[in-house]
C-alpha cells in the first residue's frame, strides 16, 4: 500500500517546516515536497507606516539576517525619495552587509552543516549539534564559534546592537565611524583569516568523502541569478542582476530593482506559504532558478581580492560550466566568508571611511520603489507602493528561499529516490534528505506570506480561565 513519510520538524534550519514523501505500492519514492508552516503577515501590516519606518520595521522580520532586510528596505525608500547616499554611507553599508554575510555563513556552515560533515550523516543524532562538533574537533569547533563572533561584534559596533540595529536609515546611516572602532575592527581580522583557512582545509579534506551526497543533492541544470559588478565581479550591496543558464550562457544582465518586477513572477503552492519565484519569459516552473553563494560564484568571474580570487579559481574547477549540485553550496560560504573579510580590511584602509558625511535628506518625489540586495541566501527585494503622504499602501517582499523553493523540492525528491527503497530506510537516510534543503540553508521567517484571507480566532480569558469575549473569522 502507498505510504508516506514524514519528517516533522525538518532539523537545523531557520525556522519551521516539514519534508513529506510519498512512496507508491512498492515502497518506492514518487513524490516529495518540502512544507514552509510558518506564515508571517509583515507585508500587510506595514501597511499604512510611514514608509521611512520601514527599513526599522523590517529589520524585524528575521533575527537571522536583519542587516539584510535593512539594506534592501533603505534602497526601496531610497527610491522614493529619489536620492543617491554618500559614498561613505554607502561603503559602511557595505561594510555591515559582508559582516552580516560572515556571521551567517559562519551559522550555516559550523552550527548547521558541519555535524554531518564532520561527525558523519549517520552519526548519532543526540550528538550531532554544535556541542557534538566542539566536542570531537574542539579548534574547528571553536573557530567557528569566532567567526560567527568576529561578523556579529563589527554589527554591534557599527550599529550599536548586533541584532536589529536601527543605524541604516533612507539616505545612509545614521552615525559615522569612529577611528576607535574601524581600529577595533582591524584588529580582529588576523584571527578571523586564521580561522577560516582553518575551515577551509578541513573542508578540502573531507569533501571527497561525499561523493554520493554531492551526486543526488540538487544536482541538476539550473539557472541562476545574482547581483555582480560592472567588471564581473561578485557583489552583495549594489551592481545590477544578471540571470544565467545551465551553461553559464546570460540569459537577461543589467536588471536593476525598477526592471525587476517586469522579469521575475511568483507561483504558490498550496502545500507551502512559501512562494515560488521564476523567471517570467520562461514561465513557471521552467524559469525557476537557484540564489544564494552557488549561483553567485557560477556568475562571478573574480571576487576582487587576492584570497578570495585564489579560492574562486579553485571553486570553478569543480566543474566545466557551472558547478550543478547543491551540496557545494557549503563551499562556496567559506570561499565568500573570506571575500568578506578581505574586503571589510580594504574598505576601513580608505580614510575617506571616517568621513561624517553620512546621510542625505529628501521627501516623497515617488510614489513606488525597489531595492535589491544579496542577503546571505541569495537575492532579496523589498518593493514599496506609497501615497502622497509618504505612508505604505502596499508591500512586497521577494526572499531567496522562495526563489530556491522549487530547487529545493526537487533537491529533496532527488535524494529520497536515490536513498529510499522498498519503503526502507534509517534515521541516517532521512537526516540525508533533510541535509539536501541545509545546503540551501533556507531562512523561512522572512520567505513566508498569507494566501487569501487567513483563519483568525481570539479568546479572552479570566485569570479563572472563563471565556470573557471571543472573536472568529
């Protein structure tokens, strides 16, 4: 009889979901999908702010990758106001969103990922955490906890808290950097390039010990978009979009945040609150693509600095074209983890980063804008409708999870067909499928959205429990 399995939750992720698969009368794999339960109603309530509180209120979406929300937010409202931010704004920006990338990658690989790899896919799950990880390589374990630490604290002491800091504002920031603090910054990064060649040669060691993971995780043509520089150079903060196919081949360049919404669509699935993006000349689900450090080193010719350019080389050679399967999703955080610190280095070099002129004025002269910026994940578009007071009439979110979601579901089905057969399979098989959606490292706080009019149901209660005043939608 068919059957189905479910895994409920789905492990080491930024929030909660669910993989369910499907076997047929033999026991074997014919569906799977992977369910987003949360639904976060951020994009309604904004509704009627003030559209200068939004880089604030977004920043709320998520504790993950607040820095994120807050650069693509200020671009949107940036928009509206129709004005260009100082270049040191801009460079701080710059600064806080690749300290962001860091700690964040740093979560992904060594808290999230790293007890499969390093303690194994079949290691005992009770031991297979962070703990677990310290616990049987205490200086990669620790390393990791320092990288994460190193991305965090240069948050804090730009932004003066390390989870939603309210420093980037419409126009640039709020403050100017402190001599004190750009040499406190300094001071951190020879530990943190330590660390990170060490996570690199432990990752170089161990990866060949995954060659059938690497085989069946998500490893399929895909296309895939990110944001990149004039001089084809990878890029987090601004540059323009450019979409490429399965082999490498441009499809659309030059798409900025005004272009976007004329490209890119979004399907829903009924089994998830989590939308589908594609690209619209291609249709759903043929233009589906892939987000995130995968796609940006396929689409990156350099990463601009010496390490980082070595590392990319070393990357590319992977594949012939570009590199397929998701399990490398892993190595290319470590290759842009220390892009990221290199370029915080030359970036507070310059002098001109303590300039005070951080911040530029304007008011309402459109009534509609985008911005684009690469969260950790990939891709990220806030794109805000206003009225002629400035307030928010509608609001949409575009997250990097939702433009990976049919990659992941077909990442996940992939695996459990390779794994799964005659219905049997072990916790280790099952932790194999679940490890297929980490590669992605989805964040499902910030990807989820209401379809329709959700089911609402109030009770008021007495200390006594008593049901003072109900209300039902």
């Amino acid at each position: 009889m068919s059957q189905t399995i479910t895994i409920d939750p789905v492990t080491r992720l930024e929030g909660h979901g669910k993989i369910t698969i499907q076997l047929n009368d033999q026991g074997d794999v014919e569906g799977a999908q992977f369910h987003v339960t949360q639904v976060r109603g951020f994009e309604r309530f904004v509704q009627g702010r003030p559209f200068y509180e939004m880089p604030s209120l977004m920043a709320r979406v998520c504790g993950i990758c607040p820095v994120s929300h807050l650069i693509a937010s200020a671009k949107a409202c940036e928009a509206v106001m129709s004005v260009r931010i100082p270049h040191t704004a801009a460079q701080l920006r710059r600064v806080l969103n690749l300290a962001q990338m860091v700690q964040s990658h740093a979560l992904s690989f060594f808290y999230l990922a790293s007890p499969d790899l390093l303690l194994g896919m079949e290691s005992d799950p009770k031991q297979r955490h962070i703990f677990g990880v310290v616990a049987a390589k205490p200086e990669l374990g620790r390393a990791g906890v320092a990288l994460r630490r190193f991305g965090q604290h240069i948050i804090e002491l730009l932004g003066n808290k390390r989870i939603h800091p309210g420093w980037v504002v419409p126009g640039g920031v709020t403050e100017p950097l402190s001599a004190a603090k750009r040499d406190q910054i300094l001071a951190m990064i020879p530990e943190a390039h330590k660390n990170l060649k060490m996570a690199l040669a432990a990752y170089n060691t161990i990866s060949d010990s995954f060659a059938d993971e690497i085989e069946v995780f998500a490893n399929f043509p895909s296309n895939y978009m990110s944001l990149v520089n004039d001089d084809d150079s990878v890029e987090f903060t601004d540059g323009t979009l450019r979409l490429i196919d399965p082999t490498g081949a441009i499809i659309e360049d030059g798409i900025n945040a005004q272009r976007y919404t004329e490209i890119i669509g979004e399907a829903v699935e009924p089994y998830s609150f989590t939308k589908f993006a594609y690209y619209k000349p291609l249709g759903y689900p043929q233009g589906s693509y892939r987000v995130g450090p995968l796609a940006r080193l396929n689409i990156a010719k350099s990463m601009g600095t010496p390490k980082a350019d070595k590392a990319l080389v070393e990357f590319k050679h992977l594949a012939k074209g570009p590199v397929q399967s998701s399990f490398h999703y892993h190595h290319a955080r470590l290759v842009e983890m220390l892009y990221g610190i290199e370029k915080i280095e030359r970036i507070l070099a310059d002098p001109q980063i303590l300039d005070t002129h951080v911040r530029a004025a304007a008011g309402v002269n459109r009534f509609e804008g985008a911005g684009i910026s690469e969260a950790p994940r990939g891709v990220l578009m806030h794109h805000y409708k206003v009225d002629e007071n400035g307030l928010i009439t509608w609001a949409n979110l575009v997250i990097a999870t939702g433009q990976n979601n049919n990659a992941m579901n077909e990442g996940i089905l992939q695996a459990a067909k390779h794994y799964i057969k005659g219905a049997k399979f072990t916790e280790g098989i099952l932790n194999r499928v679940e490890a297929v959606v980490r590669t992605f490292d989805p964040c499902l706080s910030c990807s989820t959205h209401a379809l329709g009019q959700m089911p609402l149901s109030i009770e008021l209660r007495s200390k006594a429990g008593e049901i003072l005043a109900e209300v039902h939608r």
